[in-house]
C-alpha cells in the first residue's frame, strides 16, 4: 500500500513534517496500529525482548550482554528499548555474537542520530532496524507498546526504584507473554518486588529460553570479551 494512503490521515503539519523525514532517507510504516518512523530492515520473525530498566550494575551489564550473547548465536533476532540510545552491553553482545538487533525509543531518529551515531551505524549494519514513535510527536507509551507488541517473550534486567504501569514487563505479563527478569535485577526494590509477585528469575538467556542451544561460559580460551572478562560458547541438543 502507498504511503499517500496513510499521509492523508493526519493534520498538515504532521504530514509534512513525516515527508521531510522520508525525503532525509527515513521510512515509515504502520505498526501495530501505530505510525512509525524508522531506518534499516524491520523484523520478519518472532523477537525476544532483551532490556534494562533503570541504570545497570556490573552484575546487570554482564548478565545482558552474555543474554544477548547467547541468543545472537541462536540466530534469535532481539529487540530492546530506550529513550536514546541501546545499552552498550546489549549492542556488543549482538556484535560478538553476529545477531539482529531492533531498537525501538521514543526519540526522534535525527536526535538518536546526534546522540548514538556509532551506534545506530552498528545495529542497521547488524541487519537490524532503529524504529521511532514519534512520527506525529514525542509519546513514551507509544513507544512502550511497540516493543511490547513485537515481542514475543521478554527478559529484563529491572535496576529501578519503581516501574510505571505501562512499562513493557507489564504489558508482556497482561498479554500472556513469558517474561523474566535477570538475577542481579534483586539488587533493586522494583526487581525484588516482582520477584516476590512471582516472576521468575533467570541468569541469562540459555536459561531462560526452552529452545536456547548456546550457553556462554567463562574461559582462558574463550572467542568473545566484555569487562575483561572471557567467555565461550557450548551448543548443546
């Protein structure tokens, strides 16, 4: 369908600001009922949501990034969310492991492109995709939806005080959706509480996901490095 189809929806000043975008090389679409601006190739397959909410530990960026390790050599396509920029954990996992990454904010993308370049470079390279909400506006739960949508199952590492009512977990868990946090997320309140309400604690991906063949492990001899640290890999099945 042509996207006149779409443009004629919405009021003149958002239908010209979505064609100055889409002449400066951005595309847009329609997802899940949302109008979206973004770059790169969008998903074609079931994603695993991979994210951090809240600021991460050492502990927390070690669990994401062997959890986005790990699913990368599962050939799984992973998804996360931000205000900004993805977490540089989570994006050097996809690069160690050669996955797709799809990073979906709120932003703008020509204010994802001041701020991350280096990083937006890494994920459309990777195959992946940089998807905003903001085709008519800034809308933080638009942007909240969207990633839910697309997922199919969730994994989190929660280092907030408190998680608002629309924040993705939430959205995964009313939908039915297997979602689990990461061990070290019982560092903080908001990670302790949904423990306590019964979701379940992973300690990476390998352990989390059924089908997962891959489990990342430290080694003197490992192929793949973040903190200092060495991993390698075990297929299994």
């Amino acid at each position: 369908m042509k996207i006149e189809s779409f443009l004629f929806l919405f009021d003149r000043k958002d239908r010209e600001s979505i064609q100055r975008e889409i002449e400066n090389g951005v595309s847009f679409a329609v997802i899940g009922g949302v109008p979206v601006l973004y770059m790169g190739n969008l998903p074609e397959q079931s994603l695993v949501m991979i994210s951090s909410f809240g600021t991460s530990t050492l502990a927390g960026a070690k669990e994401l990034y062997v959890s986005t390790l790990e699913a990368a050599i599962d050939r799984v396509e992973i998804i996360t969310y931000g205000d900004n920029s993805c977490p540089s954990s989570i994006l050097q996992g996809i690069d160690d492991g050669g996955g797709r990454l799809h990073f979906v904010s709120a932003a703008g993308i020509r204010r994802i492109l001041e701020r991350s370049i280096g990083k937006v470079r890494k994920i459309l390279l990777s195959g992946g995709s940089i998807i905003s909400s903001s085709a008519i506006g800034y809308d933080r739960t638009k942007a909240e939806y969207l990633v839910s949508f697309l997922s199919s199952s969730v994994l989190s590492y929660v280092g907030a005080r408190h998680l608002h009512v629309s924040n993705p977990l939430f959205r995964a868990l009313d939908e039915g959706k297997d979602v689990s946090i990461l061990r070290s997320s019982l560092q903080s309140r908001a990670g302790r509480r949904l423990a306590s309400e019964g979701c379940p604690v992973s300690s990476s991906f390998s352990s989390f996901s059924e089908f997962s063949g891959n489990v990342v492990y430290h080694s003197e001899e490992g192929r793949y490095s973040f903190l200092d640290e060495r991993y390698d890999s075990f297929r299994f099945g």
